[in-house]
C-alpha cells in the first residue's frame, strides 16, 4: 500500500481546529495592537486586517457550518494564560513581553466564529497547541485521525500545530485561505514551507469534498 498524505477526509474520524482566531490578535482593538496608534495600525497591519475581514474569517466562517452539519468536531485554541499575571507562561511568550490573562476579553475567540455548545476551547500558553495543552490525549479519545486546521498566524503558531500534529500520527489538512499572516510575503513563503508536512487545499475544494 502507497502512503500518501492526499487523502479525503472521512468525516467520522476528523476535526475542524482554528489556532488563535482571537481577540487578541485578530481585533482591531485586540492586546497585541494596543501599543500602535490609528495610522501605525494601518501602516503596519492594513492588509492584514482587509485580508481578514474579506476572505479569511468567511472561509472560517463556511468551514464551521459545514463541518458541523457533517458532524465533524469543531475545536478551537486561543493564546491565554492560565494565570491572570501569566506567571504560567512559556519563556518564550515572557520573552515576547504579551499575557493574555484567564478569562480577559482577548482571550476570546472573535464573534464571528464563537462556539456553540460543548464545542472544545483549549487555552495555550505556548506557540504549540500540542506542548502547553492535552489536545493529543482529547484527539485520541475522539478518535481523530485526520486534522484540518486553520487560523493564525500561518507562520507561527499555526506551522508549529502543523509539524507537531504531523509528528505525532495525524493526517494534516491545511486550509490555506483559512490561514492567514501578518504580510503577503510571510503567507506565501510559510504555505510553500509547510507543504512538505500536509496536504493543502482551499475552502472551496474543502467544501466540494464534503459534500
């Protein structure tokens, strides 16, 4: 039998996880922004935020609905802190100088994608989910196999998701329009980093797959 990392997803063995879609960094007048003014804000973050608020959190947006109607897990993991100092952080987030504190506002996911239910939020005080949470031991006690992630930023904690899922048995799906960085030249050079590790597909040709 051929390996491949090219496989359909069989939605009874499968998860929907968004990475850091936030207050904190995907708001306007989230945390990690609230040291730029209106005008460095736009300098610095305009495209970003136009990209955003077009395409990216609208393909979020059709992947959960679609996802839920196929019975498909839907998780999400915010950066925040166990603490309300961030005593519990990583070095490197202390490092980095933020805290998102237990229970703050940014620690929220963004409106526009808010769980419903029971649906599985996991606080990370790290860049990878899998190092500073238990979302391998919940994965396994689903039973998922195959991993479909999305969210931000695409070069940094959403790569380290990424090799360390891959790393640890899963079958990858990145969406890559669902995945979104802070310049056009970051996205494009961290989509064709990560491709080795996954197997990358749009919204659209994720949603024709489901059905």
């Amino acid at each position: 039998m051929t390996l491949t990392r090219d496989v359909p997803l069989d939605p009874s063995v499968s998860a929907l996880l968004f990475v850091d879609v936030q207050n904190f960094s995907c708001n306007r007048k989230g945390g990690e922004f609230s040291h730029l003014s209106e005008q460095e804000l736009e300098a610095q973050c305009g495209w970003f935020f136009e990209k955003l608020e077009a395409e990216t959190v609208p393909n979020m947006q059709a992947l959960q609905a679609k996802c839920r109607e196929k019975g498909i897990e839907v998780m999400y993991t915010t950066i925040e802190s166990l603490t309300l100092d961030g005593r519990d952080r990583s070095l490197d987030y202390k490092i980095t100088g933020f805290n998102v504190p237990k229970g703050s506002w940014d620690g929220k996911v963004i409106d526009e994608i808010a769980p419903v239910g029971d649906e599985i939020v996991l606080p990370k005080s790290s860049s990878s989910v899998f190092i500073s949470t238990h979302i391998d031991y919940i994965l396994r006690n689903l039973g998922v196999k195959q991993l479909v992630i999305c969210g931000m930023l695409t070069d940094q904690c959403v790569e380290s998701a990424v090799r360390d899922a891959c790393d640890l048995g899963y079958l990858v799906t990145e969406v890559t329009d669902a995945c979104l960085t802070i310049t056009p030249e970051r996205q494009e050079n961290s989509l064709k980093a990560i491709k080795g590790y996954c197997r990358q597909v749009t919204t659209a040709q994720l949603l024709a797959e489901l059905g």
